[in-house]
C-alpha cells in the first residue's frame, strides 16, 4: 500500500465529518467527540443517518453501472472510514481485474485502510494519504497504481459539502473542474451533495453545528450541484435525490420515509 508514509497524529479533540459519517452508518471507528456531534445533527436533522446510509447504496450503484459500462479504474477521493461493501469489493464483483485507489487526509482513515482494505488477486487497491486540494500530489500518488491516460471513475461521495467556495478559501466547482480535466475521454464522475433544497430548515440548523464544531459545511441549491457536471455528459435520470438514482428495493422502502436531502448524479467524459 502507497498509505504506508507517515501519517500526523489523530486529533481527538474535534470531531472529524469522516468519523462523523461513521457513527452514522453504525460504525464503531469513531470518538466521543464524533459521536456528540453526529447525535447533535441528528436531533436537528432526523434524515442524517438515512442520508449516510443512501449515500453508500448510491455509491454501489453507481460503480456497478460506471463497471458494467467497462470503466476497471476508480479513485475514490474522500473515502472515509472502510464500511463494507466498499468501492473496491463492488468493483471488483463486477470485474476482479479493477484497479481502485483510496484517498483520504485523516489519520484514522489511513490506519483502518492499511488493514481493512485488500483487493481481489487480478486487480489492485490502495490507499493514498493525502489533502483534495494538493491536486498534483493526489493524483501522481494516484498514477502508480492508476493508468490516467486511461478513463477512470473519479468518486466524491458527500465530500463536496465539506469544501467551500471562494471567499473562504476554496473555489470547489474549479477544484472538481482540475480533476475532471486531468482524466482521459470515457472518465466518470460519481458526486453526491447535500443540499438545502429539500429541507432548508433543518440543514440550515445541522449546518450551523457542523460550523459550531469547526468542520465547515457547504449545502448546495441544485444549481450549483449541476454545474460539478458541467461540459459532461449526464447519464439517465440526471441529477436527482439521491435514493432516486437508479434506485433498487431498499432506495425504494427508504424513499417511502421521506426525502432524504442530498443530490447525486453520475457523468461521463466525452
């Protein structure tokens, strides 16, 4: 594994949105100041835990339709914590010769990763340590075990709530707009986000704690969700709520419990 560097030391102090994330999807690789946020957000919001949870399925979903189309490449940026069925035992169900590489900026990430994260004998997986921003370093970690002159499915599953747009420092339609531009013709894009859309009262509230914390959280209007996928093209149904796209039995039972307010979508470079 290329995640063997060295890593800073996990920070206990303040909750971290893939630990977070964890406790929600029932994990247990989490601390108590994780767990006081994540139940915190779930008394303002009370689709969290639904939305972690369909944000996973979407993820399978979308990997086995970007493999059943002949993509064997996928780097999962934003990762999180290990939750079977992860990316790469979905993709290499669909064909064991995938290659899937791992990238994440927290510590824990990179331990549970090291240790969880083994792939099928014909493919590869692997892990790299480091920030979405330092695209250059990203991606050339990525490239030992990637081949991007070949396409690739580049997968940011709620990662782009976590990044802020300009002034505060981050232009994340730019950011995504470098990767994509990075990848070679018959790359996809696989992006969910939250948005305010759907239940502006209580994401606004689950916005201010996630602020409160110290972990910034952007909600985004459908409108600039869809422009993450501009200059692609969209597959089929779009951009929609996330446990529409392409749903299955379980997206279906979920959705009779209400919308669950995060957009997804999957695009193809041409």
């Amino acid at each position: 594994m290329t995640g063997s560097d060295a890593a800073p030391r996990i920070d206990t102090s303040r909750p971290h949105p893939a630990r977070v994330y964890d406790w929600w999807l029932g994990g247990k690789d989490n601390y108590p100041v994780d767990e006081e946020l994540a139940r915190r957000i779930l008394a303002l919001d009370s689709t969290a835990v639904r939305g972690a949870r369909a944000n996973r399925r979407f993820m399978h979903r979308a990997v086995r339709t970007v493999a059943d189309a002949g993509i064997r490449q996928f780097l999962d940026i934003g990762t999180g914590i290990p939750t079977e069925p992860n990316l790469h035992q979905v993709a290499q169900g669909v064909a064991a010769e995938s290659r899937v590489v791992y990238a994440d900026n927290d510590p824990i990430v990179l331990r549970h990763a090291q240790a969880l994260l083994h792939g099928s004998a014909e493919g590869s997986t692997d892990y790299v340590h480091a920030d979405v921003r330092d695209i250059d370093t990203l991606l050339a970690r990525a490239a030992e075990t990637l081949d991007l002159t070949r396409p690739v499915a580049l997968s940011l599953v709620a990662l782009t709530h976590y990044l802020g747009d300009e002034p505060d420092g981050d232009d994340i339609h730019g950011l995504v707009g470098k990767y994509v531009a990075a990848l070679a013709p018959g790359s996809y894009l696989i992006l969910s986000q939250v948005t305010p859309d759907l239940n502006p009262e209580a994401i606004a509230k689950a916005a201010a704690a996630f602020q409160g914390s110290g972990t910034p959280f952007y909600p985004r209007p459908i409108t600039e969700v869809y422009r993450f996928f501009e200059g692609l093209e969209l597959l089929g149904p779009g951009v929609i709520p996330v446990t529409g796209w392409r749903p299955e039995a379980e997206d279906v039972a979920a959705q009779a419990e209400g919308v669950v307010p995060v957009y997804a979508g999957v695009a193809r470079k041409n």
